[in-house]
C-alpha cells in the first residue's frame, strides 16, 4: 500500500509517493503553468504506481473551497493565479484515480506534517504560517485543523504599516495586510531588490520582522497555541527569525509571559518536507475513512 502527496504550490507542484512507513520512495518536481499542462504531469507520474495507491493527500494553494457540501467543492477559487481560477482540481485528480483523497491547503498539510512528525511531536496544538510568494496559515488543535466555513486566511490579516511606509503594499484587495505588506514580491517592492539579495543587516529585514512579529501576536491573543512556526523562503534568511522573536517581545511587552520564545516562535523541524510528510499522514486519514 502507498500513499499519494501533492504539494501544490503556485510555482511548482511536489508529487510524491510514500509508503506505510511514510517514507518517500519516488518524488518529482513539476512547474505550475496552465492546469491542463501541469495536471497531464501530474497524472503521468502517479500513473506508474496506479495499482498500488491506497489514497492521496493534497494540500493546494489556494483559495480553495474545502466544504463537502459545496457544488465546487475541491475547486481552487478566488486566486489570482487566473488560469486556475475556479479550477476543479479534485475532480480532475478523481476522474482518473478512484481511490479516497483528503483536499486541504499546503499551509494546512505543512501544519499537519510538523504536527505529527516534527515541533508538534509532544503537544496538542500549533500555528504554522508559511512566509514566501505569498502568506498563508494554518491551526491545529487536538489533530484537527481550524476552520469553519473554509479554511483560515491569516495572510490577509490586517497589520500596522512600519513608520518608514510611504505607502500601502502590494495585495490587489486590501492595502495592509500581512501578505501585502511581508511576503516575497512586497519586500522586493519596497527594497527594489530581491530579498535573497539583500544584506542580512538591510533595515528592510527590520521592517520584514516587526509585520510578522505582528502576526505572532495576533495569533498568539486569538487562539493561544502551543507553538507557532514559522516557514516558507522568506524565513531562509539569517538572523530573520531572531528579529522577529525580539519584535514580538517588545510588542506583547508584559502582558502574556511566554517561557522561552526560542521554543514558542520556530522554524519548521522537518524544513521543506513539511508538507509532503502531512500529506502521506492526510491521505492515510482518507484511506481509514473510507
């Protein structure tokens, strides 16, 4: 019996297949273009292990709508990415492999693969908040996500503009939110530069870590998890995760103590197979519910 993984990202889709033990056997990287285009890659990958998959477990950027009961259940929605705007991503994953999958977000399937096998290991709850082309979050409690009518959206949370702004960010639908304001594209906007070219003492990863340290913060009064972890390529930079440690205290000040902030705000355990391990432990979830 195998497990199906997709990591389907707006740059690239992760496929892989993983066994019992959820360790990768087979694994490729396909670049996100057009649906039809990247789908067809899909399909043919998986194709070679047809007869052996139990189930899948997908996490899809998004937004998606993860509602059952929704005639556009496992579409991809509202996205800017326009080619896969109101896609139905799942029904053409089941239209050639009948077997149970489980549709949630990556930032969801990277929540539930540190959850299970990585900082979540020894607690009950977590927030994962991925920080990269854009933001997104999600919450577990108890191994369950969050959410209710559909899936969180922390990346469009409203945050205070630095002193230094002169002007809004980049999201077409709101002018301060964390994703406009934090995300890959935003700091390349605002530096004139990428961030992978940016020195690490830049002010710019001062401004970068006091909109995030804003997010722990929010999270952290809302839903008081365990531990929240920070992942994604922004967070690939030196010294960004001290930064934004540091910010959150001198935002919470003395109002809620947290014993040792190097254990509550991380960086993902488990890195970039994050997601991939939540999938394997997502479709073993869809394969037991069958």
């Amino acid at each position: 019996m195998l497990y199906g993984a997709i990591e389907a990202g707006g740059t690239k889709f992760v496929c892989s297949v993983g066994n019992e033990e959820y360790q990768t056997i087979d694994k490729i990287s396909i670049k996100t273009t057009d649906p039809k285009e990247t789908l067809e890659q899909v399909i043919h990958f998986f194709n070679k292990y047809k007869e052996q998959l139990s189930s899948f477990g997908i996490g899809s950027f998004g937004p998606i709508d993860c509602d059952k009961h929704s005639p556009t259940y496992g579409f991809i929605t509202n996205t800017p990415k326009l080619l896969w705007k109101d896609f139905d991503v799942l029904g053409t994953l089941k239209s050639e492999f009948n077997v149970p999958m489980y549709w949630t977000t990556d930032v969801n399937a990277s929540a539930y693969g540190e959850y299970h096998f990585g900082h979540g290991e020894d607690l009950s709850s977590l927030v994962y908040v991925t920080i990269g082309t854009g933001v997104g979050g999600g919450a577990i409690q108890n191994g369950e996500f969050i959410g209710g009518a559909s899936h969180p959206e922390m990346g469009h949370m409203i945050v205070h503009p630095h002193s230094s702004a002169t002007q809004g960010g980049i999201c077409p639908y709101h002018d301060f939110c964390l994703e406009g304001l934090a995300c890959g594209p935003a700091i390349e906007h605002r530096a004139g530069i990428k961030g992978n070219d940016l020195d690490p003492e830049s002010v710019e990863w001062e401004i970068e870590a006091y909109y995030i340290a804003q997010a722990v913060y929010n999270i952290t009064y809302l839903l008081r998890p365990e531990r929240i972890i920070l992942g994604g390529g922004v967070m690939n930079k030196e010294s960004l995760l001290e930064k934004v440690q540091e910010s959150y205290q001198k935002l919470a000040g003395d109002y809620l103590e947290i014993d040792d902030i190097k254990r509550y705000i991380v960086l993902p355990k488990l890195g970039g197979d994050a997601a991939v391990k939540g999938c394997y432990k997502l479709a073993e979830k869809a394969f037991n519910k069958k």
